[in-house]
C-alpha cells in the first residue's frame, strides 16, 4: 500500500470516483448514516466524536499490517465530517500528510475541545461556503478559503446549497485545478471580499497538500459548472 490513500468522512460516495478520476488511489469511504441521523445536534456530535476515534483506530491497524505511513493518506470531511475529519487525524499515529475540512459544521460545535483544529494534520485546509449559518464561524485550519466571502455561493438560492457547494467546489480542484485564491489580511477582510492588500495566491483543494503554507484567501466561482474562474 504505497500510493495516495483518500478517506472520505463523509456521505456523498460520489467523491471517491473523483479521486479515481485524477489519480490511481486508494479509497477509504466512512459510512457512519446511522450516527449521523438522529435528530438531537448533541447525539449526532457524540458519534462524531465516537466515530472518528474508531476509524482512526482502523487506520493505524490498516498501516501496521499493510507498511502504510500517515503521510499517505488525505482525509476528506463535509459539515459534521468536517469535524470528524479532524478526529480522525489527531487519532492517527503520526501525522497526516493532509485533512480537508469542507463547511465544517456550526451548531454544537463553537467551543468544542473536539472541532476541527490546524494541527489535527501535516497540512489542513478548509473551505467556508455557508459561515456563520451551516458553517464553522472562524479559522480552522492553516488554510482558510472563503469562495465569494464564504457565506452566500452564486447559484444559490438556499443555506443549503450554499453548505454544499464546498463539496462541488472541492470536488472540481481534484479534477480540473484552478480556484485560485487571493490572500486576506484576516477573515473579516475574506467576508467582506476585501483582499488586495497582500500579494499571496494560493490554489485550493487539489490532490497535493501545501505543507508549509497558512493564511486567508478569498476566491470567486462562477453560478454553474465549470466554477472555477482559474
């Protein structure tokens, strides 16, 4: 087991075929629709928490008998996945080369020692598309991308829609590239679509993690497919 490995945290199977689309890996999907359905916010943190741990568990049974390294491996998490995604790294022996967090969940999860957090993996990047309502209101990772300021997507007529245009977006960087992003000074300038002062760039989402790399960028995607605007 020596090439690219991506987990999935997340519901949309879709993705996986993404991944498959760009590069010869192997695919590791959590399906954990029973966790994630109650009702009750607190239930559903509980086993994120809960699953996260345990598939971190398999992941390092999954390296000691196949020779795998956490370098290998990029997980990938929407909404409460997001978080999940996280948990899953920091239970991981060693780090994780690279952890996305799509629209990390809001609600619950504020001050949670759980959340999602920079050093859960080697390089962690989020993507905010519904802040503040759906999303995580705040930095998460060493990168924080806010595509149109991160709160309303174009083409959008729902919260909704907005909280899952990070997965589409995301899902286009790993076949197509592009979403190139312009560095804030601090997510207050991202919201308010207010980045020109400095001359960072940075692409978002892609197979390769930017080990190294931290700060705010702001993006624009066009209302339907293709989003990238380059």
């Amino acid at each position: 087991m020596n090439k690219l490995t991506a987990l999935i945290c997340l519901s949309i199977l879709g993705l996986g075929f993404v991944f498959l689309a760009a590069e010869d890996v192997n695919i590791i999907v959590v399906d954990w629709s029973v966790g994630a359905s109650s009702i009750d916010y607190r239930t559903v943190i509980r086993n994120t928490i809960a699953s996260g741990e345990a598939v971190g568990a398999f992941i390092n049974w999954v390296n000691r008998v196949s020779g795998a390294t956490p370098t290998m491996y990029h997980i990938v998490g929407h909404g409460f996945g997001g978080h999940q995604a996280g948990i899953v790294g920091r239970n991981v022996d060693g780090d994780v080369a690279y952890i996305t967090a799509l629209d990390p969940a809001f609600v619950g999860w504020v001050s949670h020692p759980d959340r999602f957090d920079a050093n859960d993996g080697q390089y962690t990047e989020v993507v905010h598309t519904n802040y503040g309502i759906n999303g995580y209101l705040a930095d998460l990772g060493h990168v924080d991308f806010y595509p149109n300021g991160g709160i309303s997507m174009p083409g959008c007529d729902s919260h909704a829609c907005d909280h899952a245009r990070s997965y589409f977006y995301f899902a286009e960087s790993i076949t197509s590239g592009g979403f190139t992003g312009r560095q804030c000074v601090n997510y207050f300038a991202a919201i308010l679509s207010s980045c020109d002062l400095l001359p960072g760039r940075l692409q978002m989402g892609g197979l390769r993690p930017k080990i190294g790399r931290t700060g705010v960028y702001l993006l624009e995607t066009n209302a339907s497919p293709p989003f990238s605007q380059g």
